[in-house]
C-alpha cells in the first residue's frame, strides 16, 4: 500500500512539474515537435498492429472449430452407382461410434459450395460431381483410419476427408500472423523509445550553456533530469493519445464482417478488446519517461 501511495505522489509531482524547473526544456521546437509526431504516429501503429493481433487469433479460433468436428465423404462411382453407394456409406456413418450425425448434401448445397469458383449457374446435372457426405462429429469423433479402411472395403468409391489438411495450415498461417502482429507492436515500441531517446539528448545538447549556467549557480543534475523527463513524457502522452483515438476512430468505421471477405473486413476489437487500445498512450508515457531519464542522466553524468 506504501509502495502505491509513494508512486502516485511521483506521478502527480511528475505531472504538476516545476515551473522554474520547467524553462529548462523549451516548450516548442522541433524536439517538441518530434516527440509529440513520434508517439502519436507509433501509438496508431501500434493500435493497428493490436488490432490485426487480435483479429488472426480470432480467424484462427474460427477456423479450428468449424472444421475440428466436421469431416466429409465423397463418392465418385460410376453413373447408376452413386445413389446405392451413398445409401451404404450412411448406414455406415450412422453406427460408426464418434459420429452424431451423418447426412448426404443436395445438389443445391453443392452449387453454392462451388459457386465461388465456377459462378451460380453451373450446370451440375451436366457434371460428374461427385456425392457428398456431411459429417458430424461427437466430442470424441471416430476412429478415422478404421473408418477408411471400412469404407474402402464396402464403398469402392468413397474417400473420407477429416479436414486436417485443410484446417492445419489455416491454422498455422492464422497464429503466425498473431505472431507477428505482437511483434509488431514492440518494434513499435522500441523504436518510440530510440526516437525520443535522440529528441532527449538533442534537447540536452541544444540548451548545454544554460545547463552550464544551472550547475553554475549549484543545480544538481537530478533537478534538470526531472524538468526533462516530465515535459517529455507529457509530450509523449498527449501524441500517442491523438494517435491512439484516431486510430480508434479510423476502425471503428471499417467495414462490417462479410462473407466475401471475412478476413480483411474483420479487422478490429470486438467487446472487452476496445479496452485494450486505450492502455498504449500510458505504455508511451511510461516509455518517454524511462528513455528520457536514461538519456538524460547518461548525457550529464559528468561532473555537476
């Protein structure tokens, strides 16, 4: 409790400042400029990157369950053997333990299926299409190498698809992307601190004869130390707030989710998520004032 009440009197002392203190650092300029430029461009990164994170996870977890329970049997035979070799592949699936359900799909369904690839009139009659067999899976599922060999012996030309060819690499592709959206965002980070690391020691450099002036008339180096990383780490704060709203603002009017682009249009925060963005200006701050202090003690360690 100690440790909190000591941290929140440096946060308002860091926040109320020093007025003598603060004429130490110029109040505009380009440093001035380049801090607030900087934090406010790699918070809307920032809030971007979190936002593709967040998104690949979600297409990944979509993606692994819509296909974990899922699996499919398709009948190529020759014509006048379908219909009979269907009919004996879902008597098959309907006893086989692991299996809830089992139903073969109309030609209707199928059209939509192919629809994307082929367009809405594709004339399935006129098409050895093969059969289709929806199937779906208990929290168990079935023994699926005893089912091929069931179905191979007893159902010529039925091939049982399980989907994990299909969904592992899906899958795969969706974490790495989550992967690099993390990764992402502290490159962003570390690149924030390196900037206003160069903006601090600019700043040190540019007023060197008035901190002459200060040690002269018995200033410590903790005192301008302090008039430094406050007026930087409140540029910081101020910059990565505009660009975290804004950026907040630019998604909140992307395009809803839709079926013909379900990935690129469900980029965003969903529910409890939008909290998330709303930690980066404090994140920015907390990082100005580590990197100015280190910057700024490093560049007048010499002698006070």
């Amino acid at each position: 409790m100690n440790k909190l009440k000591i941290a929140w009197a440096r946060a308002q002392d860091l926040l109320s400042g020093d007025q003598s203190a603060d004429r130490v650092v110029p109040p505009s300029g380009y440093t001035s400029s380049l801090t607030s430029f900087v934090a406010g461009a790699m918070a809307f990164l920032s809030v971007f990157a979190l936002a593709l994170s967040l998104a690949t996870g979600r297409l990944a977890e979509r993606w692994s369950n819509e296909l974990a329970n899922t699996s499919t049997v398709r009948i190529s035979a020759p014509e006048g053997q379908a219909a009979e070799q269907a009919k004996i592949a879902l008597e098959i699936l309907k006893v086989t333990p692991g299996i809830s359900s089992a139903r073969l799909m109309t030609q209707e369904e199928q059209r939509r299926l192919l629809a994307p690839w082929f367009g809405d009139q594709l004339p399935m009659e006129n098409l050895p299409i093969p059969s289709l067999i929806e199937i779906l899976e208990d929290s168990q599922g079935p023994d699926v190498q005893g089912l091929k060999l069931r179905l191979a012996a007893e159902v010529p030309g039925a091939v049982l698809d399980d989907h994990t060819r299909w969904r592992r690499p899906f899958v795969t592709a969706a974490s790495r992307l989550r992967l690099l959206g993390l990764i992402s965002i502290v490159l962003i980070f570390v690149s924030m601190a390196a900037m206003i690391t160069l903006a601090a020691q600019s700043a040190l450099s540019a007023n060197d004869q008035v901190i002459k002036v200060l040690r002269l008339i018995g200033a410590k180096n903790s005192y301008i130390v302090k008039a430094f990383v406050r007026r930087f780490t409140i540029r910081a704060l101020l910059g990565s707030t505009f660009g975290t709203l804004f950026a907040m603002l630019f998604i909140l009017f992307l395009p809803r989710v839709a079926e013909e682009g379900a990935f690129l249009t469900g980029l965003g925060f969903r529910g409890w998520h939008w909290i998330l963005p709303m930690f980066v200006p404090f994140l920015a701050a907390l990082i100005a004032f580590v990197a100015t202090r280190i910057a700024a003690k490093h560049t007048l360690q010499g002698p006070s």
